[in-house]
C-alpha cells in the first residue's frame, strides 16, 4: 500500500518536472511575458500552469461531468490552439529550420513568406482533419 | 605630437567584383586631421575576380599597411580582430515559381506535421472527453471546440513570432530575426577563422 503510494508520488513528480522542464526549454512564459510586458506576474503564470497540469490530471483521471453550456468550448478551443500554436513555433525555432532554409535558397528578405506558409499549413491541415479527415 | 591613430573594423562589408576597399571602407578612423584624409584614401585590396565570394582582411595585414606609409605612426585598435568582405555578384533574382514551391512545400509539411501530431496524441478522443465532460454529451465531432482551436494554433505562432501579417505587434526583434542573427554571427565566425589564412599555420608549411 505505501510502495503504491510512493511510486505513484515518484511518478507524478518526475512527469511534472518533466513537464516544465520541456516549457521552460521552448521558453512560451518568457515570450508571452515579453510580448505582454507583464513580468511580475510571472508568479501567477507559473502557478497557472501547474493549476492547469492538476485540472487535467483530475479531469483525465475522475471523469467529471460539468453540465455546463456548449458554447464555452469556443473560448477553450481558441486557448487550447494558441497554446499549440505557441509551442510549434518554439518549436519550429529551436530547431532552427527558418534561418538555415532562408539562407540557403538566398530569400532571407521574404522570411515572413516562409513563416505563413507555415503558419496557414498548420490552420489548414488542423481543419482540413477534424472537418473531413476524421471520417474517412 | 597627435601621432596616435585609433582604428575600429567594421565586422561586414560588401563589394562590387573589381572594386578597390580602402581603410575607410574597411575600418572607423580616427586621427588627427592632416593625414585623416590621406589615411582614410589608403588602398588595403583590390578584389579580383579569382577572389571567392567571401575575403577575411586581418587587422595585422591592415596594421602592416599603415606602418608602411607613417612608419612613425603608433596605431590603437578596437574592436573586431578582422573584417569579412563579402563580394555581391550579379544574383540571378530567384524565380517565382522557386519561391511558389518552396511555398507549397512548407504548407503541406506543416499541415501534414499537425495532423501528425493530433494523431499520434488522440486528440480527437481527448476533445470528445473534453466535450463530454463539459456538457454531459457525447459528440463524435465536437467541431465547436475543433474550429476555435484550429485557428488558435495559427494565431499563436504568429504571437509567437511577433508578426501580424507585416504588421508588428510591438518594437522587440522577434525570436526568429534574433535566431537570424545569430545564426549569421556564427557564420561570420567560422568564416573568420577558417578563410583567415594567417589565423591558422599548418605545421608542415612549406
């Protein structure tokens, strides 16, 4: 019973560390923290997160049912996809692909082409699934 | 007696073929007024047209130059160790239809990568929980979460970069442009070194 316990703790522990460790790597609180010039929240940020970990984990494990109106999935999804959005970016940019792709074809002053491209893909291909894909 | 001359390298320079850099070209001056003009006129390379598209002028070879002329002239300089003169050629401009597939080939690399991505993580069961848990429901294809969250993952890349279409969300460089830079800096660096002929002596010299 305590080694259950135990192992469970350990378990949780090392996936939540992992868990930040991966953010902190791709940098998504400093960027919306710069981007919003809201540094000291930072704290509220954090905490967010790990809030929003133990929700899920709750909500994964208990299968809760809310009864609460359809509509209040709209504000979720677009938070859900910017948060998505904010970790392909990081990333596609800790990869590097951008600067090395731009240089070698010589149209480093058309980068933003490129990066809509990107951009406009993920839109589609996300749409084009869960419209049509998923039925197939 | 003014005899002391401060030089500073410029890090980058481009050139014609054929054309003739001076030290003013080259590198920030400041001495006394006499022979600023003289000195600022002081021919350090002539570019050839055997020269590769990158040249690596050491401050040594420029030091030598300067000596040369005002033997009695003592020299203080800052900065750079080196500059990368970089010969612009004629570029033939690159076709549309390069950029148009290049274009193409981004968008479905990056629309097959998402799709991917939900695949390999269940998305689809996750938002039908999801869409169950908030409502009480069941729904095969809860588009009303699908959508907002589709257009979410574009609008949060482009935050991320700091680009609304041209139009920039706020002053900072974002990550991409510092990425640029920093990938251009260690080009330089590597330039630097290895074009530099006089950074490296080979033992077996002959």
């Amino acid at each position: 019973m305590l080694f259950v316990i135990l192992s469970g703790f350990a378990g949780g522990l090392a996936v939540g560390a992992g868990l930040v460790a991966f953010l902190t790597v791709l940098g998504i609180l400093p960027r919306l923290t710069q981007l919003s010039k809201t540094i000291k929240f930072l704290k509220w940020y954090e905490w967010a997160v790990v809030l929003g970990a133990v929700t899920g984990t709750i909500g994964s494990l208990q299968d809760p049912i809310l009864h609460l109106p359809a509509f209040l999935l709209i504000p979720m999804g677009l938070a859900g996809g910017v948060f998505v959005g904010l970790l392909a970016a990081a990333l596609t940019e800790v990869l590097n692909v951008l600067p090395i792709l731009a240089k070698r074809v010589g149209i480093q002053d058309k980068i933003i082409l490129l990066l809509m491209g990107i951009v406009l893909g993920k839109v589609f291909g996300s749409l084009f699934q869960w419209i049509y894909f998923v039925d197939r | 007696m003014e005899k002391t001359i401060y030089i500073r390298m410029r890090t980058r320079l481009h050139v014609f073929p054929n054309q003739s850099v001076y030290l003013k070209d080259i590198a920030q001056i400041i001495s006394s007024e006499h022979i600023f003009q003289e000195l600022s006129m002081l021919p350090v390379y002539k570019v050839s047209p055997k020269d590769n598209n990158l040249i690596v002028l050491d401050i040594m070879k420029v030091i030598g130059f300067i000596t040369e002329r005002y033997p009695a002239i003592e020299i203080q300089t800052m900065g750079a160790p080196q500059t990368i003169i970089e010969v612009v050629y004629k570029r033939n401009k690159l076709s549309p239809v390069f950029v148009v597939l290049i274009w193409f080939l981004l968008f479905l690399g990056a629309a097959l990568t998402i799709m991917n991505f939900h695949e390999d993580v269940s998305m689809q069961e996750v938002q039908q929980r999801l869409y169950t848990i908030m409502t009480g429901k069941y729904e095969a294809k809860p588009l009303l979460f699908q959508i907002p969250y589709s257009f979410g993952i574009g609008l949060g890349m482009i935050l991320f970069f700091n680009h609304l279409f041209r139009k920039r969300i706020n002053e900072e460089p974002s990550p991409l442009e510092v990425e640029m830079f920093n990938y251009q800096q260690a080009l330089d660096q590597y330039v630097a070194v290895n074009e530099n002929k006089e950074s490296i002596k080979q033992l077996d010299d002959h």
